[in-house]
C-alpha cells in the first residue's frame, strides 16, 4: 500500500462507504484511491483529508506509520478490528489469478471481511450484482476482470463465477467450523425470492428463476444461470435458487444476489459450539475439485 488512507479510515472506524458519502464519491472509488489504482491527486487529498479530520499530508507515506498528525486527530479506536470468533487464528482469505485466451481475471476475498468491495469486469450490471454479493454476504470481494467483451459477455460471466468460487474454496480450506447450511428469503418490492445452500463440496445447482425480459442493461439475463453455476461448481455449494414470484427482472437477479449473499454469510459463519470440527459424520468436506 503506498498510502495511509485505509489506516486512517480504519483509526475512523469507518467503512469504505461511509467516508465515500462524507467526501462525495463511491465505495469503489475509495477502493481505487486505497490500492493505488487510482492516482491520489491534490484534489482527492484534500477530500480525503477533510473526511478522514486530518490535514492532506498524513494521507502519504506508508500504512500503519504511527506519526501524529499535525491537524487534529482522529480518536483511537481500541479495538477496530475485531478476530473472528473461534480460536483458530487462520485468516480465511485467498487470492485467484486465472487466465485463458478468453479472459485474465484476479479476485481476492476475505471470508470475515465487512462487505467492502472494489469490483470492475467490464460489465456494469455484473459489477452491481457482485457488490450486493460482496455487501450483505460481509465477504469483502476485489474483482478484476478483462475478457473479450467484444464476442460477447458469456465468458467473462461464468469465469467471473468460476474465480470467485475458487477463491471462496480456498479460502475456505478444509471448511472445518463453518455452520455449513444457510437460507435467505428476500423480499425487493413485488419479488421474493428463497436461496438455500449446503457448502458440502458436492456442487449442484438448482434454478427456479425466469425472465421476462432477454436483457438487463446490456447484459442477458440467461447469463445469470451461468454465473451462479459457475460459482456453485467451484465453491462447492449444493445451491437452490427459487424466484417465488416477481415482475421486474432487475428485482428479480438482484433478489438472487442477495439471497446468495444472506445464506453465504450465515453458512460460511464459524459455529460458535463446533468451530475446530468439519461439519459432517463423514468427517470430511474439504478437499480441492
Ligand atoms: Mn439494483
């Protein structure tokens, strides 16, 4: 990291989001802004510095210096970052490079993260649905993704859920101490739609979800059940999906999302009263696909 934004936000105890809608810009931008990716001009330092209640120049430098700022200081936090909530100190985290002659995709998560997100595939609509996933699932979720767009969005669709997915696997390990089942019921306006999942590394989707419409900006709305097939072949997820009823297809794929999301984070959650077994009689979920 060649800043120290996202220690300071952390010394803020404040999201992405949140000091975003204090200096007038998206989660995603401070994502950039954080990772280097987008260049921390003058104007942004002085955006930045107003946000975060320091002056400009503490924004440089390294992370984790713990030089005083000049301007007035943000408080300490005692204790910003809370462990997850087992013993195990294992961080649940993992980076996914993927290439083929179709698309170059790298995705980073962290399983016991707070939902924060810096996503761009080249599909704006995808991009929206993947910071749903990444919000209410508390996975934070980095996603790069270039694929040849110009054919079509098919590819860079389903790798994207094929590298996510493999990222949650990993990440996951020998799934020891996760809850393992997890459902959601979510409603969006006219639409309900139920997800339940099993992270049993037997991969099996089943979807009940219909469009009315062939696309959604200018993505198909067939992908949608490549994605999440993708996602639940290399996750290892036994995952069900079922619109129970609805009329707008935006609400309809995003309430899909969303679902995922609510169940993945109630499954993937480390079982306060089982957390060093794998959930299973068998003994055994984990393993590589
Ligand atoms: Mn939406």
């Amino acid at each position: 990291m060649t800043n120290k934004i996202y220690a300071l936000r952390k010394q803020n105890g404040l999201s992405q989001q949140e000091l975003a809608e204090r200096v007038g810009t998206t989660g995603q931008q401070i994502g950039h802004l954080e990772s280097g990716r987008r260049k921390l001009t003058q104007d942004w330092m002085e955006r930045l510095s107003v946000g975060l209640g320091c002056a400009p120049a503490d924004l440089l430098g390294s992370a984790l210096s713990t030089s005083k700022p000049s301007g007035p200081s943000p408080k300490p936090q005692p204790n910003p970052q809370p462990a997850r909530p087992s013993g195990d100190t294992a961080m649940r985290t993992a980076t996914i490079e993927r290439r083929t002659k179709e698309t170059e995709i790298s995705v980073t998560v962290n399983l016991d993260g707070s939902g924060e997100y810096s996503v761009e595939t080249g599909i704006g609509f995808l991009d929206h649905m993947l910071e749903q996933l990444s919000r209410h699932s508390l996975i934070d979720l980095t996603v790069r993704a270039k694929g040849d767009l110009h054919i079509d969005f098919h590819h860079t669709t389903e790798d994207t859920g094929i590298a996510i997915g493999e990222a949650v696997a990993q990440a996951l390990g020998d799934r020891a101490g996760i809850t393992r089942y997890g459902s959601a019921l979510i409603p969006m306006d006219e639409t309900l739609t139920r997800v339940a999942l099993d992270v049993s590394n037997r991969p099996y989707l089943v979807w009940r979800v219909d469009f009315s419409r062939p696309k959604l900006g200018d993505m198909d709305t067939e992908l949608f059940k490549e994605w999440f097939q993708a996602f639940a072949q290399s996750a290892g997820l036994t995952l069900h999906v079922e619109n129970i009823y609805g009329e707008n297809n935006h609400h309809i794929v995003e309430s899909c999302y969303k679902g995922l999301a609510r169940a993945l984070r109630q499954a993937l959650d480390i079982d306060p009263r089982k957390s060093d077994a794998v959930p299973s009689t068998k003994g055994v979920l984990g393993g590589s696909l």
